[in-house]
C-alpha cells in the first residue's frame, strides 16, 4: 500500500474520493443520510406502512417475512438484523438437533474470513472444509469427508463470492442437495446474493429453496437495503431461530427502518436484478475485448473478477484522477492478484450502473491501462 506525504494511503485516498461521488458504475451512488431516511418515509406511506413492530413481531417486520417466505416457497421466514447474526442462528438449530458441532463449510466462507472467529467461539462450531478449491462444492467434496454422514449440518455458499461469484450447474445443485438428504445431513445455504443468482438458474427462488433446509438470504446487497437478512425454513425451525435471534440480543425493540428498506428493495429493485446481471455481462465482454481477463467469463450474477497486466497503485492512481475529474466512480479498489505483476478488482453491478452504457464505461477502463 503506497503512502503519501501526509500518510493517508492510496486506497483511502480513492475511497474518501468515491464517497463524495453521487454517481457510481459500481455498487450504488452516494445517497445521504437526509434522503434515504426521506425515501423510507415515502415507501411507508407508499407501501401503506402505519404500525411499528415491537421486537420483531408485527408491523413490517412480520409483512417481510411473509414476501420473502411466499418467494422462497417454505411455510416461514425469520428477519435478522445480519447475516452473521442469521446464519448463527441457523447453524446453531442443526448442530443442536444432530447433536454434532461439525459443518462443512467452503473455505472460503464469511464466517471462516469476516466474522472475527465469532461463530467457532460462541457457538462452537468446528468447521470443516468442505472444498478450498476456487470452484463451488461437489458431491464428491461432500462424500469425501471422514464422517460425512455424521456432520451437524454443510453449508453451500450461493454463489461463492471469493473466488468471483461461482454458482454449480442446476444439475450439480440437485445432485449436492439429494446426496445432502440421502445422508440426512441438513443443507444450509448461504444466499446473500440469491437474488443476483436467479438468471443462472433461469428458475423460481422457489424450485432453489425447495432443495435445502434453510437459507439466508441478504437485503442489503443487490437488494440494496440498509442492512438486514431472513432465514427461510419450516415452521418448527423458525421457531428455534426466533428464539436465537433474542437470545443472540437479535429482537430489537424496533426493526421497522430495516424492515422498511428491505420490502422496498423487494419491491423495486428485485424486478431489475436480470438487467443487473445483462449489464455485468456486458461490461464483462466490453472489457475482454479490451484486454482484461474477466472470472468467470461470462458472469453468473451481477458481481464478477477483473483482472489487468498492470500494478495496483498504477491503476488506482488513474482511477482517483478520473474520478476527481469526470466525478464518476468507474470501479472498486484494485489489489495484486496471486500472480506477480497482475491486478484484480471485483465489479459488483446494481441500479447505479444502469445509467451508463457498458461500452463507454469500458473505454474509461482502458484509459485506466494507461
Ligand atoms: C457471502 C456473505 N455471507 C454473509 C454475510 C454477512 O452478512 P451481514 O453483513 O448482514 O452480517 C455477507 C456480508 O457481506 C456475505 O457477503
């Protein structure tokens, strides 16, 4: 990391550069805190909002959680104010049933990379690689454990956002799910980022949440609410994780502002997550035909890997320069891949982008490359 003369880094120079950006091709424009809080106020009266909830039962918080179960397909769903908190929660109810703190998880999971060793330390889960492969798991990772059959729960991660957002074929999928039930092994999905994931499968959220016994799923990415996160899963099941969300200090007095911003992303931003995913595609080819590597190629969802034959600081040096000029943001941050002399970046495309035409953006990349 390249420091300047006052100390502050490159990187934090072109975040604090970005944030006083309104437009963005990446993630979503800066919206102020003034006019998000405006926009809930609208989506209440739009959305016919008049009660609160008063911990988590009632109010919006109920009205999300019965969209998101109908979606899903299972009798109920459980809001979170986090996934983290969320699929706690959730691993916590199967390792409790099978009486087995062991989940197989893939190795590059949140909870192994992101959480601070919150869920070995407080639930006691001893994970299990499931894969550390940069591809998602098969049936022969799952079968290829020492005592698969006897595993508290495993845990696909939907898609598989480290390695570039991989998702398994719908026939790969079905095989994990039937081989997961076979062995009656309870299946967990992580699906913070389902809904980018619906173009792939080209199916309802529906026949995906009929093949596992839980999921988590996350209102604040594509989505784009202010935080939040459901389980879906039977009824008995929701049960036990209402009674982790209190006991995990879950139950909010009041959940409405998240719960708010979640039915709002349902409402306006779910119909769009498709285009989301044809745009990334299209930048994803605009910028192959430009000479960057894209992974995977073509894209499964709307977020993918980028690749340059270029440094970091060279490129984020650019980038700072182009945003300080044209006042738009045209990428994320930029590290150094595995291999020596290459760069990568993750492209993660919602609403923001939608303003722009992927070959334009693709030709401010370029000049990125210098
Ligand atoms: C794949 C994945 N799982 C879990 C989480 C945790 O969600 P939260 O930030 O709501 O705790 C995230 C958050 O970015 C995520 O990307």
């Amino acid at each position: 990391m390249s420091e300047t003369e006052s100390g502050t880094s490159l990187d934090e120079r072109y975040r604090q550069a970005a944030r006083r950006c309104l437009d963005s091709v990446v993630w979503e424009g800066r919206v102020s805190p003034a006019d998000a809080f405006a926009e809930l106020g609208r989506a209440c009266r739009e959305l016919g909002i008049d009660d609160w909830d008063t911990y988590g039962k009632g109010g919006p918080v109920e009205r999300v959680e019965r969209e998101v179960a109908e979606l899903f397909g299972k009798p109920d769903a459980v809001f979170f104010v986090s996934g983290t908190m969320a699929q706690q929660a959730a691993l916590r109810v199967w390792c409790d049933r099978r009486g087995s703190s062991r989940v197989a998880i893939p190795a590059s999971a949140h909870q192994l990379h992101h959480e601070n060793d919150g869920p070995r330390l407080l639930q006691g889960f001893r994970f299990e690689p499931l894969t550390d492969q940069r591809r998602p798991a098969t049936v022969a990772d799952l079968t290829a454990i020492p005592g698969h059959d006897r595993l508290g729960a495993v845990q696909l991660e939907l898609p598989l956002r480290d390695p570039g957002c991989l998702l398994p074929t719908w026939e790969e999928l079905t095989a994990f799910s039937a081989t997961a039930r076979e062995l009656g092994v309870p299946l967990h999905v992580d699906g913070a980022r389902i809904w980018e994931s619906q173009a792939w499968f080209a199916r309802p959220l529906a026949d995906v949440a009929a093949l596992v016994d839980s999921m988590y799923v996350s209102f604040y990415k594509g989505l784009g609410a202010l935080s939040g996160a459901a389980v879906v899963a039977d009824d008995a099941t929701a049960a036990e994780l209402r009674a982790w969300r209190q006991r995990l200090g879950g139950q909010l007095y009041r959940m409405t502002p998240y719960a708010v911003s979640a039915l709002l992303g349902l409402r306006d931003r779910l119909p769009q997550m498709g285009e989301y995913v044809a745009w990334a595609r299209a930048l994803a080819s605009e910028l192959t035909s430009r000479g960057f590597k894209v992974v995977p190629d073509p894209p499964h969802t709307n977020t993918f890997q980028v690749f340059a034959d270029a440094a970091p600081e060279a490129l984020l040096t650019r980038a700072l320069a182009f945003v300080e000029s044209r006042r738009v943001v045209p990428c994320g941050g930029w590290w150094e891949a595995r291999t020596p002399g290459v760069a990568v970046t993750e492209v993660a495309i919602q609403q923001a982008a939608l303003a722009y035409d992927p070959a334009e953006v693709a030709g401010w990349w370029a000049e990125l490359l210098g």
